[in-house]
C-alpha cells in the first residue's frame, strides 16, 4: 500500500493546472484545485463560479477522503461525477514523492460543467471529454513531477561529484613533500568530512617503536574511540577483510547486525587501508617485488544525513587514503634521505672527534649547544627558524676541518712547536674549503670559518673583531669554548659548569661577544647540561634531537 | 526562424502516442501519424482506418509540408480540418531538437473521426475537444523531449566528471618521488586526453642551463611544433597573460581573430603555468615570501569534438598542471637533496685524498671505475641496478677511513715503519666502522672493510680467500689498484694504462679475481679511460656522473 502524504503545491505545478482551466475555460467549464482540508489551492472562474463554493469545496474534500481513506491512489484515472443543479466532476491529484511506490495526495481538481447538457447525450458526451483532459492534465503533472525529481536527483549528484573533484584537487595541490604529516592529513580529513559528514575521523598510521608495532592518530577530529587496544583491533579487522579481498572494512547495524562488536558509540563503521610498497626486508630479499603493506588506515563512525555509508562514501574514502598514502611514502623517503644524510655528517665528525679521545661526542655536543643558545637569542630579538637551523649545522660541522690535522698533534700533551700551531690554526680555513664546494653549504662557511675568532681581534684565522663577525660565528664560537672547557682534556680536567660560566664571564667583550655571551648566562644552562648530557626529558630526548638534524638538513633545500 | 529538421521518432516517443490512439480510441476516433514523406509511422486503429489510408496520409503531407514551407512551427497549436465524407483533423508533431529554438518535425498526428455527425454543434463540440486533446498531446511529447533532452545532458556531465574524478585520483596515486619525470608527466598527458581530446599536448618545462633560460619538453604527444622559438614565445605570452590575471592562455579563431599569430596547423590553443614557490634568491633576501613562478607548463592545440577549449576544460587542464608542478617541485627538492648529500661526501672524500697531493681526486675515480667494471659484469651476470649503484658507492667511500690516518704518513716517500704500516693499514676497519654507525650504509660495509683483501688470502685486514670476498670488494679493489698504478705516486711515476693491464694480468687468481679480473681486460678500457679523465663523449660527460651520484643515493633509501 502507498504512503500517502499531504502537501501543498509546487509553482510550477500551479502554473501547469492554472493553463489547465484556462483551457478548459473555453469549453464553458470552471475549474480549481481543492485539498484535503478543504482549502481551495487555485481556481480558474475569473472570480465567479457557476456553481456556489461550498458545493465545489465539498467535491473536492470528498474524493480527496475517499482517496486517502480508501487507498485508491492506484485508480489514477478515476474521475467522480457529481450532480447538484450543477455538474461537477472531480479527480484525485496523487503526485509521486520520495521513495518508490510513495505518492502524495496534493489535493483534488473539480471541474464545474454548469447545468446539465440538454440531451443526456451530449452531457455524456461532455463528461467523458472532459473527463480524459482531466486525466490527461493529471498524468501531465504526474510526469513533470518524476522528471523533476529525476533531475534533482542528477543535479545533487553533479554537486556531489563536483565536491569530489574540488577536494582531489586541494589534495594535489598540498602534496608537497615540504609539507608536515599533520598538516596534510589533517586537511584531508577536513575536506573529506565537508563533503562526507560524520561523527568521528581518524588517520591511524602504524609504526615500529622499539621492534613493537604501535598505532599513532596522526590526524581527525570528532568523537571516535581510539583507544590502543581500538586501533590495533581496527587494523586486525581491515588487514582481514582486505585479505579477503574487500577494499574497505564497512560495519553497520542498518540492515543486519553488526559484523563485530564496537563501542556502545558505534552506529556504523568504515576504514579504508592506507597502502605503501611492502616492507623494506621483504623487498630487499627480492621475495615480493610489488608486495604491498598496511600501514595505516583512515576510520570514521556515524554517517551524517545517511543511516549508512555507502559506496559513493567507500570510493571517495579510499581515494582519499591512496593520496595520504602516497603522501606519508613521498615524506618517508625524503626523511629517510635527511637522516641518512645528518647520520652521514655525524658519523664523519664524530670520526674526527674520534682522533683525540678527549673530544669524542665534541661535535654533536655544540651543534646542541649552539642550536639552544640561538633560541634564546631568538626570544630577544628576530632570528628566524631556518637561521637557527643552519646555526645547528655550523655547531656540527665547525670542526670538519680537523679532517687533515695528524692526530698525534690533536692529541698532544704540552706545548705545540710553531708548525703544529700553525697546523691546528689552520682547521677552520679548511672546513670552509670542504663546505664551499657543496652549493647549498654556502651558507655554513661563515660560521665555520670564524668560530676561532675573537671580538678583541686576537682570533684566528683573519683576526676579525665583533663587528665582522656572523651572529653563527659568535655562537658557534662560545659552543665550543663551553663545551671544551667542561670536557677533560689531556693537559687538565674538566671544569665544573660554574667554573666554565666564571671564565665566559670573564671573556665578555674579549673573546667572547657581550650579547650572545649575555644571553648565554642568563639563559637555563641546567636545562641545557641535560640536553648534553642526554639526561633531558624525553620531549628534548634521542628522538627530538635526531628530528632537529633532518629539519635541519631540510632548510638546506630551496 | 527556427531550424527544421525531420527524423523519426523514439520507441518512447511511439509508446506515448500509441497510448493517445488507444485514449481517443474511446471516442470512435482513429489516429495516426504520417511523416512528410507520406510515411504512416504509427496507426492506432486496430487495422481498419474508417476512411481510406490515402486521405489520411494526404493530410498528414499537407500539415507537414505546411509547417515546413510557412515556418509555422511557432504556431505549435494549430489543428487543420480536412472533410471529405470523413472529418480528419490533423496537426504538426514539431519537437524540440538540440539548440535553442531548434525544432525538428516528426510528423504530423491525424485524427479521423468519422463521418459528420448529425449535428453540427456536435461535430463542433467534438471537434473542439479533440482538437484540445490533440494540443495537449503534442504538449506532452514536447515537454517528454525537453526533459529527456535535459537529462542526456546531465548524464553526458555527469560522465565527463566522473571520468575527470577518476584522472584526479590517477594522478594522486602516482604522484611518488620515486616516479620518474618523464613516466609522470606523460601518464598525465595522456590521461588528460583520454577525457579531452586533442590533435596535440605537451609539458614544456624551464630550465637554467649554464645561466641561459632553455625550454625542455618533458612530455606530450600528437603534432605540435616545439621548436626552440616556439616554446619560448608560448612562455613569454602565456606569462603575459597570467600576470593581467587569467588563469590560462586561450587563442582560437573559432568566434574572433587569433590574439596572436600561430603556426599554420594551430585552430585553436591552450596553455597552462605550471607554478611553484618563487626562485631561490627571491626567497631568501626575504622580500617575496609567497612568490610564485612559472617553472614551465601544458599546452594543447586543436580541440577534437569541440570547436574549442572551454571553461570546463581549461579548469581541468589546470588542475592536471598543479598536480604535475607539485610532482615536479616534489622531485626536485628530493633530486637537490640527494645532490648535497653526494655533494657532501664527495667533498670530503676530496678532501681526504687531498691529504696526499697524488691521490687528488681517487676516490671519484674509484667509484666510477667500480661502476663501470659492474656494468660489464651485469652484461654477462645477473646483477641488478641497485647493486651497481651501491659498488658506486662503496668505490666512492673506499677510503673513508683515511680520516684518521696521518697525512705524513700517507706522503710519506720511502719504506714504512711496521707501526706506520698498521697505522695505514687500519683505514678499511676505520673506514667500515664509520659506516657501521648509517642505518642505510651497511650494504657498503662489506665493499669498503674488504677492498685490500686479495683473493690468495694475503691481502688484508682479514686474510680473507676469494671465496669469502664479495663481488663489490673485488671490484672495487681492482678499480682501487689500477687508479693507483695510472696516477703518479710520491715514489714513482704514473704507469702507462697498458703497463697496468699488464700488472693486473699477472695478478689475476692472486691479488685480483679471475673472473672480474678477466672481465675488466676485455672490456673497453680507452672509453673508461676518457670518462675518468673527464674527456668522454658528452652522454657520459659530468652532467650524466653527477645524475648517477644522486640516483645511486636513491637506491640506499627503501
């Protein structure tokens, strides 16, 4: 049985039956529209009809309970006649609405034929004429009202698909690899939950910490439960239905109940993977050459204006995910080119370092040491990230020229001869030499090759005063004072920290510049001697500093 | 005037019209209708036309030919009457076609209705009604054919959109910094064209050679002249364009003149930037932060199926663009990258050789000897590229461990102390253990630790046997030796190449590999030779070494 609901008319609906009785006008019969109330929605009689009102309204209202009570909404064509003085016919207007098999009652049309016809058979005759217009009329409405619907139906789905074609597109346009993780997949949740409304969103990617697989969100927002234990069952679940050969985990209790259990929150449920190459030991083994791996997915609950997702929904998400996978491999590898690359540079310095036993970790220790004071001059006046970074870069590399300097004078306990000075004096005229032949160092020689110079003048190797020197060079320059003087060497012990501050104390406006030194003393050295001496908390801990080099490295790139 | 067309008519369109024969069948009324050819194309009368065929199909002719001679198609309304003993009333079936205003006439709808009837108000009351019938019969076709016309419209953009989400999401998924440039490039050029066709696309990309501005195409396909001057002066417009604020250079002579003058085969164009973060120098003085530069772009000439670009595709072609700059931008940081890290250790690699004037430049040598060496046995072995590249390698850091040892040792010209002789004989451990400490190093260990073992078990430090040595030390060991018997030594002159062919003869299954050894001897030396002095054909001159630096540190990420 048809659902039948009332309403009102369309305009356009009302301009299709007002042409209607003005057709029909010709024909000498009045014409209107009555609901189910009784209100009359239109009529066509110039103001006058030939029958009174009330009868017209009663027609109307009776074939419109008739209709709804006794459900002939499938006796379309049935037009009642009524004969009071006046003939009137009436027809029921059941339009079509949402949802197959459903119509509405907009309300019945009444056709005032005036006083019978002479002969009864030209009223017949009238009365069945006029009574397949009414039909014809009627299906009119009904067929504007389908294709309506039809191209509504079209025109929300072009809008829909437009949406998708913007939010691809913004995905493009952000898949830079300068872009960080969180930023990018946080995007793309936001686009993606703009155009596919839900409760809950999440990018769940896994990593191995410590050789334990761990579950991170990297992105999302809304309430969802993730929970460790949830996003490790979420992956088991995908990783599952993926094997099974389903391009998604969908879970809902619309039409059967749930697959799995959920939290209590959970109406229904879909997680695409995140896909990337298989893992490193699979493919270097040459055993599965385009194997592929999870390595992560992106969940959301509770569909907004749908009871479900569906595949419209399932499709979008999994583009989507691809474009975030394809994201988070490009960033991968270009990490993993950074470290290699900062690994690469630590492991040549510490090897240099390495040469004096005393100095070992030296290098490390005032790339540390001058990235930390520049922040502190950075809180004072403008120095922006990229400087502080590549101030890193000179703490690491400023002694890189100790490359070509014997060991045996390195480690030499007394006084050096003449030559040996002159050797060791050479060492940062040499750093320079190495970093100037790589394009992008360019920037890193100053700070390499003035960290030996003094403000009074009396450094080596051009004896430059404050006012030539590099804000790097300054910094740089007290990093290594600093570090040396706590460090032990072979013709003394190490010095306290208090005892190392005494003497940078001392050396303000001489060796050392007034306002870096400054700043230097005032700042939290303690802070900074746990940073050192990898005593930090964990936010300044191993993971923290081993980032700070790949940034580093990257502000090297243009 | 509108723009009459004849065609026939749709099963839908017959469908509706045989239901109007079978609806005004009720009457005593026969239908038909006739094309102006004199084509019955449908009858509604159950085989028996109560007058005779001929006078029916004569009407029908009569209104056609009417309508199309008189234009009288805006007089949509018009029934004819034709009455010979019969009363037929006939009037035009004039659709809407493609085009506004265009009209095309399907025929013509005959109603016969009988002999006179005995009235003649009746004959005029019938013929009225069914005229009104008529009328709102050819209404309902007309509308039917709007509405399905719309819909086709809808259906072809809402296919072209989807086709257009499904190139998005191609170009999303294979947007990896592994891809090359030119496998990108192209697959978004043909997937473009896939959806837009067109005689001829290409992706015509900027570059800085030696200080000059060159245009290079980096993909495309059809005809489109790309001539040196041809690509420069669409750069030059299309920037010209773009700074007065269009997204896009479009030229045609399809409704106006060309803006400008093209070659001959041109009808129309289009050419979009490809943008990306302003250069270098702007960036970095601080004064433009957000700069954009052109750094190439797409163009296509001669649009297929359409007289011209339009809207909707120019926006498609610039959101392909944006996704190729991106791509492009992506891979270029990635390439600058692993530039500065090859750069790097090439740097200091120099700078260790140079601790000994005659080993100036060995280890550079070195690698490109090992390369060259690899490639021959991958002619005759299976070996793959990785492999080869990671020989480079390990031949360009083979001396790595020389950091630590003394520069006058290793000047030293004379005999060696035994304690000189093990402090020179460290560097392959010293060197390995360098290495060690890389994550993504420890394939080039073994190449490196092992490149002065011999394969009679004398070499060092090891002892290990040929058996026990790896392909990489083999051959790096061998380009270890004959770089160092062809270049001038503090103790000795410069050997001919062919005196050290000789030397490596006579140590074949004693210091070198038989099979390597042997491999190395018959292949083309004097074209190694050339490469290493830098005199070879320009295919393998410093442009294409430089590239294989950067791709073989590619191969050491996963």
């Amino acid at each position: 049985m048809p659902n039948i609901m009332t309403h009102g008319l369309t305009c356009l609906q009302r301009r299709d039956l007002e042409r209607f009785g003005a057709r029909i006008g010709h024909f000498g019969a009045h014409f209107a529209v009555v609901d189910a109330e009784g209100q009359i929605l239109l009529r066509h009689d110039a103001g006058r009809f030939a029958s009174d009102t009330e009868a017209v309204v009663e027609a109307g209202r009776a074939v419109c309970e008739a209709v709804r009570d006794r459900a002939e909404t499938d006796d379309e064509g049935r037009v009642w006649r009524f004969c009071d003085g006046h003939v009137l016919l009436a027809a029921a207007l059941c339009l079509p609405c949402n949802g197959p098999g459903c119509v509405r009652l907009a309300g019945a049309m009444v056709v005032d034929l005036g006083a019978e016809a002479p002969s009864a058979d030209a009223d017949a005759m009238r009365v069945a004429y006029l009574s397949e217009m009414m039909r014809l009329a009627a299906q009119g409405l009904r067929d504007a009202v389908r294709n309506d619907e039809q191209m509504e139906k079209m025109g929300l789905e072009l809008a829909q698909v437009y949406e998708e074609l913007v939010l691809l597109h913004k995905i493009n346009t952000h898949m830079k690899v300068t872009e960080s993780d969180g930023t990018f997949l946080q995007l793309a949740c936001d686009s993606l939950t703009d155009i596919v409304p839900v409760e809950g969103i999440a990018i769940v990617l896994e990593r191995m910490v410590e050789g334990e697989r761990r579950f991170m969100v990297a992105a999302g927002s809304g309430l969802i439960d993730l929970s460790p234990h949830m996003t490790a069952v979420l992956h088991s679940r995908l990783a599952e239905d993926i094997r099974r050969g389903q391009e998604a985990l969908l879970d809902s209790e619309v039409d059967t109940a749930f697959r799995f259990e959920w939290p209590q929150s959970v109406r229904n449920i879909i997680a695409v993977p995140l896909c990337a190459k298989g893992p490193q030991e699979a493919r270097s083994a040459g055993r599965v050459q385009n194997a592929v791996a999870i390595i992560g997915y992106m969940v959301a609950i509770n569909r907004i204006d749908k009871p479900d997702f569906d595949s419209t929904d399932m499709k979008l998400f999994a583009s989507v995910a691809s474009g975030c996978a394809v994201f988070i491999e490009n960033g991968r590898l270009f990490n993993d080119l950074k470290e290699l690359f900062v690994g690469s540079l630590k492991a040549l310095t510490n090897s240099i370092d390495a040469k004096d036993q005393y100095t070992r970790g030296h290098s490390e220790r005032v790339a540390i040491i001058s990235q930390w004071l520049a922040e502190r001059v950075a809180e004072r006046e403008r120095l922006d990230s990229e400087q502080i970074h590549r101030i890193y870069l000179a703490g690491l590399l400023h002694d890189i020229g100790k490359i070509g300097v014997d060991e045996n004078v390195l480690r030499k306990n007394g006084k050096l001869t003449p030559e040996e000075r002159e050797c060791i004096q050479r060492h940062p005229s040499v750093g320079a030499g190495i970093l100037r032949g790589i394009k992008q160092m360019q920037d890193i020689v100053p700070g390499v090759l003035h960290h030996h110079e003094r403000v009074d003048g009396k450094g080596y190797p051009e004896g430059l005063t404050g006012r030539e020197m590099s804000l790097t060079a300054k910094i740089v320059g007290l990093a290594d004072s600093f570090d040396a003087m706590t460090s032990k060497r072979v013709y003394r012990d190490a010095m306290t920290v208090d005892q190392a501050l005494d003497e940078i104390r001392k050396g303000l406006g001489t060796q050392f510049d007034e306002k870096v030194g400054t700043i230097f003393l005032e700042s939290d050295i303690y802070h900074l001697w746990d940073r050192i001496q990898g005593n930090g908390p964990s936010a300044y801990g191993g993971r923290h500093l081993a980032d700070y080099g790949t940034t580093a490295v990257g502000t090297l790139l243009r």
